[in-house]
C-alpha cells in the first residue's frame, strides 16, 4: 500500500471556474476526511466520510464546496465558481481506528 | 467542542540546543493528542500520539512530548536539535472515540541555527 494518494498535486485555475479534486485513502481505511490549508496556518478541517456516508458537513465553507465518496473508497472534493479565497493546500487524510495518514495535498491557487 | 492552541508561532534555538513546542487543549473529555511535522511542500508526518496509558509518549526523530492532564498541555520536547528539525509542526486533539476528525493548532515554525 503506498499510503493516501491525491490528485493533482498542482492546480491553477482562473476565477469562476469549477475544480475537483481526487483523494485515493489507504485500502483499509473506512474513515476519509478532507482539510483546508492556507499560509501560516494549522489544517481546518472540512468533512469527513465513514464508508459512502458524509458524517459531517457543516464545517464546508460554503454551498461552493461538495465532497463525495460515492462507493467507499475514493473521494472527490468539487469547488464551484472558484474565488481568490480558495487558492490554499487541501488535504485528504484517512483513518482506521486511532490511526490517520495524510496525503502530499493539492495546492490550488485560483488567478 | 475541542480546541489546540500552540504557544508562540516561532521558535529559534540553536544547533545542539533543547527543542519546546508548547501545546495547550481544551477537551470535554479526554482527549487523543498527536503532534505532526510539516516539511515545505509535504504532506503531514506523524511524530507522535497519546491515546491512554503512559503520558510520557516517545516518537520519531528523538522527540517526546508528555500529557499533563491538570495543565491541559501536551508539550513537545526534543533534548539536542539538529539543522534537520527545521519544520512547522502541529498539534492537534480529538475525541477519545476512533475516527473522529483531528483539530489542529495554527502551528510553530523551528527554525535551527548553527
């Protein structure tokens, strides 16, 4: 198993324009969860899934942003008409137990 | 609701020199404590975590950190710092139930000088 995997690595987008992300979790792992990171700051955490259901989604910060995990395994993380407020690091981590792994991220930056 | 908060957003120490990173939580009950490191452009690496037992809790790299449950804290600590311990490094806490989301402090920037 190579670890959580998150695709791309690297996206430029221009404002209004939609994006969506890709996180592959460890196999194992039934609990998947998705941070935000900007500059400076400690990872805010987003949304997290057990199996295909969303267990929390109040902390998504905004009707712009949807996550899905569809059959369990991969998830997918859609901002719609991005902002310059986007351009941050976002982060897909998975559990199993008391044990989370994280992925390298994808860093959108919005021009 | 929990909460972390990482005393100082910078600390500057000297090669060789003893590495605190202070970490305070707040936790309605008791709490799973984990500290990360962060490398420029990399994901997020896992130093070490408390979950129960022993509060004195070794990790990578020659780092420990202890829980003190009366002060609420969970400082990481590192006897002599190397060049390569240069890093942002988090704190983060979560329920004392599997699965739920960690929480993480802003984070302290070590830097290391020689």
């Amino acid at each position: 198993d190579t670890g959580v995997s998150q695709d791309p690595r690297h996206k430029i987008t221009k404002r209004g324009q939609n994006v969506t992300f890709r996180c592959d979790p460890i196999s194992e792992h039934n609990r998947l969860y998705w941070y935000r990171q900007t500059l400076g700051q400690g990872p805010e955490f987003l949304t997290y899934f057990q199996n295909e259901a969303q267990l929390e989604k109040s902390r998504l910060l905004s009707d712009r942003f949807s996550a899905e995990r569809p059959k369990g395994s991969f998830s997918t993380l859609e901002i719609q008409r991005t902002e310059q407020g986007d351009s941050a690091m976002y982060l897909c981590a998975s559990s199993f137990r008391d044990g989370y792994t994280f992925g390298s991220g994808t860093r959108l930056t919005v021009v | 609701a929990q909460s972390v908060t990482q005393l100082g957003s910078h600390v500057s120490v000297s090669e060789g020199a003893l590495v605190l990173l202070r970490c305070n939580y707040s936790s309605s009950v008791p709490p799973y404590l984990f500290w990360y490191v962060q490398y420029p452009n990399q994901g997020l690496q896992l130093l070490l975590k408390y979950t129960t037992g022993a509060t004195l809790v070794k990790g990578i790299n020659g780092f420990e950190a202890e829980f003190k449950k009366s002060e609420t804290s969970f400082h990481l600590t590192k006897p002599s710092a190397h060049m390569s311990d240069a890093a942002e490094y988090f704190c983060a806490v979560t329920l004392n139930q599997a699965g739920t989301a960690l929480i993480f402090g802003k984070g302290t920037t070590l830097s290391v000088s020689s």
